[in-house]
C-alpha cells in the first residue's frame, strides 16, 4: 500500500470531467452544509478572495455563494482528500446555507423506501 504523504497540492480536476466535488462543513459546529462543484477557476476565485465560489453544472457557469442572498461562505481552511480529488471546505457560514432556506442541504433523511424530514435542518424562513 502506498501512502500518499507529499505537501504538493496538485488537485486531480480530470476524473470529473474538470469538474471536483466540495463538501461544504461548519467549521465551528462541524455540521456538513452542502456538497457542491468547482472547477479550477471557481477553487482558484476561492484561494483568491476567501469567500466560497463554486461551478454551477445545471447554469453551465461560476457563482459565488451568496451573491445574490448575502448568504456567503467565508472560507477558513481548505483541505483536499488523499487522492487530491475531492475537495473539503470550512466555511463560516452566514444564513442558511440552502437555497430553500434551510440552515444545511440535507433536510431529509432516507428510511426504508421513503424520506422523512430531519429536525436538524431547521427552515429560517430565508432562500439561498
């Protein structure tokens, strides 16, 4: 088995089509927000500015979190997994962080064949 133990951080876009996954975390809470895309630009815009840019798949174009809503990201730490294909961001989240107005992304809960709504993810009453 071979570990990867190098510091260069070489971030693998080609196994998604230029595209990596972000899992998105409260830094302070820990709590898992959303999972997102980005691609060299959107991580690039990310390093630059401190504040969470993502590529949107379903727009075909880069966004910024919050934007529009004020709901931003204001990045702590960036860590990439082993494979250096998977990205882990810990923001410090303003609002919700989901465009429904939740505070996270995962609101539901899978049991059985059916979904159940999570108390955890509790509605602010605000949109993303």
């Amino acid at each position: 088995m071979h570990l990867d133990e190098g510091l260069d951080f070489q971030p693998d876009f080609a196994k998604l089509n230029g595209l990596m996954p972000v899992v998105v975390q409260d830094a302070q809470s820990q709590e898992v927000l959303m999972l997102a895309y980005a691609n060299q630009e959107a991580l690039s815009l990310t390093q630059k500015t401190g504040l969470a840019h993502y590529y949107s798949r379903s727009r075909d174009q880069l966004w910024q979190k919050g934007e529009s809503s004020g709901h931003i990201q204001k990045i702590c730490e960036i860590r990439i997994d082993c494979d250096q294909d998977t990205l882990l961001y810990l923001v410090e989240q303003q609002g919700p962080a989901c465009h429904t107005g939740r505070q996270n992304c995962f609101y539901r809960k899978v049991v059985g064949p059916q979904l159940e709504w999570s108390t955890e993810a509790g509605l602010s009453g605000e949109t993303n």
